[in-house]
C-alpha cells in the first residue's frame, strides 16, 4: 500500500491527504496489539480459540481480514467493560504513537503546515484509532 494517496487538489485551495494507518504511517499492527494490551492473555487466548481456523487461514492467505476482523472484535470485546478499555486507552494510545514510522511521521506534519487536509485510513476500531487520530491532529477513516 502507498504511504499516503497523490495529492488531490479541491476547489483550487484545498489538499487531501490520506495516510494509511497499520504497517504504513504506524510500522505495527495496532489492531492486533490493541488486544493484546488491553486483555489477559488467558482471556485473549481463550476468547480466539474457536477462531482458531480463521486466523490460521488469514496467515495462510486463505481467509480474508475484512471478514476476519469483525469476528475477532466480537469475541474479544464479548463480555468486556466499556470503561475499562477506555481507562487504559491514554497508555495505549501513547504506546501506538511510539510506532510511527519516522520519515512518514514527518511528512505528516509537512502536510499539516502547509493546511492540507490529512487523515489516517485504517481497517482497525474507531475506538483505538479516534484518540490516536486526535494526538496526530488528523482526520479518521476507519471501521
């Protein structure tokens, strides 16, 4: 995937720019390490074991994420406190922001002095990537 899409000019003035999020502007997987921090890892572990063939099928190439994703998110999320995954979001957005890509990071920030308007896209929650598009300063596209 590219790093961010070719500028598109808008009314003569305006600059969209979309950087995707995970393994691009961010050089991690944050929705996979979304999970594993905010979780036990009994309680992970045992909560993906009935996915168990789905996620070995995404690693084969078999099944795909956007199908994948959503079954994750329900298991793991089943059962859990709302405001307790909020609690620990500040610690993790922080840990996320920790995994920018430098040189893209930079180019963020060009884009942002020169008053384009910039967003981050992503497959992943808006409930981890909302806090960490508000400390970029950023727009959000995502699930």
């Amino acid at each position: 995937m590219h790093a961010h899409s070719e500028k598109t000019q808008i009314r003569g003035k305006n600059i969209l720019v979309l950087f995707d999020f995970d393994g691009t502007l961010c050089r991690i997987d944050s929705f996979s390490r979304f999970f594993k921090n905010m979780l036990t890892p009994p309680y992970f572990y045992w909560r993906c074991l009935p996915l168990l063939n789905k996620i070995t099928g995404y690693y084969l190439s078999q099944y795909p994420a956007h199908l994948l994703r959503p079954k994750i998110s329900r298991a793991l999320l089943h059962g859990q406190s709302k405001q307790q995954i909020i609690e620990k979001l500040p610690d993790f957005t922080q840990h996320i922001l920790g995994h920018l890509n430098p040189e893209l990071y930079i180019k963020l920030l060009w884009h942002q002095a020169q008053e384009h308007q910039v967003y981050i896209v992503s497959a992943g929650l808006d409930l981890y990537l909302k806090p960490i598009a508000e400390q970029l300063n950023v727009g959000l596209i995502c699930t």
